[in-house]
C-alpha cells in the first residue's frame, strides 16, 4: 500500500536519515559485540520487528554500493549532526565495495551465492567473516536471547525481553535502541514537525512493524530514557519534560483513537486524517462484544460489527470458524446492519490449519475430516448466504481459506498490497472450502457473457492447478480472484473504513440474502476430454509430475461438474460435493501426505 508522509526538505529526508543511522550503528556494534553477521540477521529481523532481510542481507539486497553512497552523501551534508562521526568513519561497507562486492548485483556481498548445491539441490551461500574479511559456511545461530523468545508470538513481548537479556545478543537490541531513541529524539522539529511522522516514515519506507517511538513505548520511555542518558547519549529535553510532566508514553488510546504527544503543546492529540480510520487494537479496551481463543467480535460504530481472526498466521480452525458464525448469528438476531471480516495485522489469513487435517488424515479419522469439510464449506457459505451485508477486508497473506472467505464475501475491500490464491495444489490438494466451486461459477457467467468456453475453462482451471498467488489487489482482479466490482483500497489503514462503508452502502440498499445458485453451466465429458489430453500433455512433456496431474484432474472434474453429458447446469451444493470428496480422496494419497509435511516443515512445496 502507499502512505504520505509529511517532512522537512533536509538530506536523506526522513526514512533514509534515521534508517541509514540505524543500520550504521549495528555495523558498527557487531564487530564490538563480537556478533556474526548471520546472529546480527536473526536479531534484526522479525523478531524485532524488522523485515526478514535483517541488517546485512538488507545491504547486499539495496546495493552496498547505493548504502555507502547514502552515508557519504549524509557525513556531507550534515557536518554538524551528532552522528557525524559515525557517518563519515570508515567501516566494512567501504572495505567490501573497495573488493568489487555490492550485494546481490554482483552475486556476492556480506553473503555469497555459490554455484554449488546442497542435498536439497539449493544453491549453497556462504557468510563474511568481518574479522578475516572472506567468506566462510554459514553457521547456525545458537544465542540464548533468540531462544528466550522463540515461543513468543507477540512482538511487544519479544521487544520486552530481548532489551532485558543479558547476553551479546540483547547487548546490540539494547545498545541500538538507546543510540536510536537519542537519535530521533534530537530530529523533531529538524527533519519533522511530529514524533508520528518519523514512525510512519521507518513503517512505510523501510518496512519496520514499528517506530522507533513506538518502540520505545513497548520498551518504556522512561526505562530507555535513564538507560540511555546513563550510556552516555544526549536525549532532547523535551523527552525529559514531557516524562516530568507524568506523560511516561509518546501515544496513548482515548476512546478508540490513538493520540500522540505534541511537542509544542505538551499535550495529546489526535493524528490527523486518522479521525475515522478503524484500528482494532484500539478498540479492544471498550468494544468486543463477543471473543473466543481465536477469534473477537468488535462494535465497529454506526451498526456494523467487525471480526478478527487472532490465531497463528490466522489460520482458519475451529475457533475461527465459530467466530464467523456466531458474528453473523448475532448480527442477524440482533439486528445488525452488517459485518466487516478483517484485521490490522501482517495478513489476513494463512489458510486452513494444515496441520489438523495431515494429523486426522494420518490417523484416517475419515468421518471427522468429512464434517470438519463440510463446516467449513457452511460456514465459507454463510458469509454470502445470511440475512446481513458482510465484507471481507483481506491484506497481506490471504491463502487458501483466507481467499475462499474474500471470494464469497458480498463486497470484498482488497489492500493494495494483498498475496492471495488458491493454494491447496502445492500440497496436493483442492480447494474444498468452496474456492473450486466459485471459480466454475465465475466461468459460468463468463460463458453467459460470450466468452470462449475452452479458453475461459482453462485458464481459471490453471489458476487453481498451478496455486497462482496474486501480488496485488489488481493482479487478482486479473485473475478472477477478486470481482471487477470488488474495490483495492491503496492506502492500507483505510481498508476496514472503506469496508464499514460498504457494508453501509449496502445496507441502505435494502440488502436482501441472495438465493442460492442452481443454474451454474459446465462443459461435463465435453470440457473434461479437452483438459484431460492437455493435462497429461503437460506430463509427458515433463512439466508435471504423476502427482501433479493426478491433482489437476481433480480441479478439472470439480469445474466440469464430473462426466455429465452435453452442457447441463448444476447447482452450487453439487459442486460443493465434489470438491469435498476429491479433497477427501486426495487425503488418502500417500504423496499428498508427504507434501503436506514436507509444507508443514520447511515452508516450501514438495514436488513428487
């Protein structure tokens, strides 16, 4: 998504200004701290809070080239920042470019790409070993700060106790939060009127989950503040002003809004252009009207509900799905206007729990794994089939059952920035919560629209068959995942208000439930022939393997509607079925099993 920020014409700006200070400074605390570069990675990653790439895969991934550039042109520029030194000595991102070594352009940075596989056929990459300045095997990274916080899925926990351990891991979060928080604090009013705008600007440009006055609130301002004054740092005054005046937090929730504090005033205040922009986390204090361990109902205002998936990854289980369904219960007996599905967090949903159905199928708990389909395939259902408007506001990841809830939704409020697909295929399955099914029907209409049939056919049969994932809301409107009337909100924090909204629109419609549909078009033996040869023509040739195909015509009998003869209309629970028995069929496969685990372990896909 795209967010404006407000700065000073000052160099670097905001982002490059502050980010740049703080990559420099873990420079140059690893080589004091006695850190590898592959320790540094993990603990400048999601972890805390920062994107995956860390601190030195970042630097080979943006050019070490283009990052000297940044700091030559800030100790330039800025002779007279605090930080002057820092910008202008010479560290190991000047000994590396001197080498000819620029990261990924020239195929080998802080890490090197080799031209050797491992056993798993992957290209082996070696590490820089910044004392010997060559390269070494990667080694394993075994800090005890890392492992404290392994099981911690909250980032304020994870933040909270790496800056408390004791090792050389929590050495660098604390040393590098200390030099960021005086840091920043000295910038305002020099490169942004407002503490806020420096916090949007490392969220948008650099990718941070956080700011570093975000941070510094889940830290504790004053904690960081005696820390760092006792480290030697100078912190602007108005930090200590504003902890002498009994404020101890740079933002805080009044009546579902976030405020932060105004410098100028020494008071609290409303963001602007946030008045109406929904944040669940804060509402959670005052509005949930219904929870469960996965799942919480919210009073969005103006009679509309919300509902947030709060497991792992928000994978769709059980708790989920009683979530959906009492959401809209409610909200029909009630007399709701509507309901928004949708979150605030890194993504919308992962999917279903996979690890639940290889467990039932292992054990061959078939009934079970019958009904659990099936109140899966309902429930995705309800949320086009109730008495109520319901839009799903998907972002981020958005996978699987993530994609077939965004698919039945009566308006779906895409985040620009949303990955999402039918993905079931990478691990030897079907879409069965109804994804199948909603493509044949989108085909259906297509071919009433006068579309060719076996051009429409195949190439939503491919969408499926080869788990094509969306890289934005456009893309998947390409696709037909998402419909040319859904709406791709560019601006990320607007997309549960634009939701609401709709939900509203709708509303004042006269929304009525929509009749079920019996009068879906498939193409039968007819269709099936055609994709069948071109199938196993993609086996012969060797792009697909034995598994891969017997899959694809699973996909292929479900969207033909079996071996019905001429060209009959079905209706959406017979397609429904179908799908639920290939899904089942396939858990039965020894192949697919392993996909699953293979997915389960390593996050990748198993092609047998």
């Amino acid at each position: 998504g795209k967010q404006t920020v407000l700065c000073k014409d000052t160099p670097a700006f905001i982002a490059n200004r502050v980010g740049i200070f703080a990559l420099l400074k873990v420079l140059d605390l690893v080589q004091e701290l006695g850190l590898t570069i592959e320790e540094t990675d993990k603990l400048t990653g999601p972890v805390s809070g920062k994107p995956k790439t860390g601190t030195f895969r970042l630097c080979d991934l943006i050019g070490i080239d283009t990052a000297l550039k940044v700091k030559q042109g800030l100790a330039a520029n800025l002779p007279n920042d605090e930080a002057h030194d820092l910008f202008a000595a010479s560290s190991v991102v000047e000994a590396i470019v001197e080498k000819g070594w620029f990261g990924d352009k020239t195929k080998q940075g802080f890490y090197k790409k080799t031209k050797e596989r491992n056993a798993q056929g992957r290209p082996i990459i070696l590490a820089m070993d910044l004392n010997k300045m060559d390269y070494r095997d990667k080694e394993p990274v075994k800090l005890a700060s890392l492992g404290a916080v392994k099981l911690l899925d909250d980032l304020n926990d994870r933040l909270k106790a790496l800056y408390a351990h004791e090792d050389k891991g929590g050495e660098l979060i604390r040393k590098s939060s200390q030099a960021l928080f005086a840091y920043v604090s000295n910038r305002i009013p020099e490169i942004a009127d407002d503490l806020f705008q420096i916090d949007d600007a490392l969220r948008a440009g650099f990718a941070w989950e956080l700011g570093p006055f975000e941070q510094s609130d889940i830290i504790g301002v004053r904690k960081l503040y005696d820390d760092t004054v006792a480290a030697g740092h100078n912190v602007a005054s108005w930090v200590k002003e504003m902890l002498d005046a009994g404020h101890d937090t740079f933002y805080k929730i009044e009546g579902g809004t976030r405020l932060y504090y105004d410098i100028p005033t020494k008071s609290y205040k409303v963001i602007p252009g946030t008045e109406k922009l929904i944040f669940l986390d804060y509402l959670r204090g005052t509005n949930v009207i219904w929870k469960n361990t996965g799942s919480s109902i919210f009073d969005l205002g103006d009679g509309v509900m919300g509902l947030e998936f709060q497991t792992k990854m928000n994978s769709i289980g059980g708790e989920v799905l009683e979530g959906v369904n009492t959401a809209i219960s409610k909200a029909e007996e009630e007399g709701w206007k509507g309901l928004v599905i949708g979150n605030n967090g890194p993504n919308f949903s992962a999917g279903a729990n996979l690890a639940l159905m290889l467990g039932l199928a292992v054990e061959q708990e078939w009934e079970e794994l019958d009904f659990a389909i099936r109140h899966f395939q309902n429930t995705v259902a309800r949320i086009r089939y109730s008495g109520i408007p319901v839009a799903v506001a998907p972002h981020g990841l958005t996978l699987g059952g993530g994609c077939e809830m965004t698919m039945h939704g009566d308006i779906s409020v895409a985040a620009a920035e949303t990955y999402i697909g039918l993905v079931e295929v990478g691990v030897g399955l079907v879409p069965a919560g109804g994804g199948t099914k909603e493509f044949t029907v989108r085909f259906s209409d297509h071919l009433e629209s006068g579309d060719v049939e076996l051009n429409a056919l195949q190439s939503r049969l491919l969408t499926i068959a080869q788990a094509k994932v969306a890289t934005s809301g456009m893309e998947a409107k390409s696709l037909d995942i998402l419909r040319a009337t859904d709406i791709v909100s560019v601006n990320l924090n607007r997309r549960l208000k634009d939701a609401k909204t709709e939900v509203l629109r709708l509303f004042e419609e006269g929304y009525a439930e929509p009749a079920r549909r019996t009068d879906i078009k498939v193409m039968g033996q007819t269709g099936l022939g055609m994709v069948y040869s071109g199938i196993y023509a993609m086996y012969a040739a060797g792009w697909v393997s034995e598994h891969d195909m017997k899959v694809a015509k699973k996909v292929a009998w479900i969207m033909c509607g079996g071996d019905l003869s001429g060209t009959p209309r079905v209706s959406e629970q017979y397609l429904l079925d179908l799908e639920r028995e290939a899904f089942l069929s396939l858990l039965g496969e020894e192949k697919t099993l392993k996909r699953m685990e293979h997915t389960l372990k390593t996050g990748k896909p198993l092609r047998n």
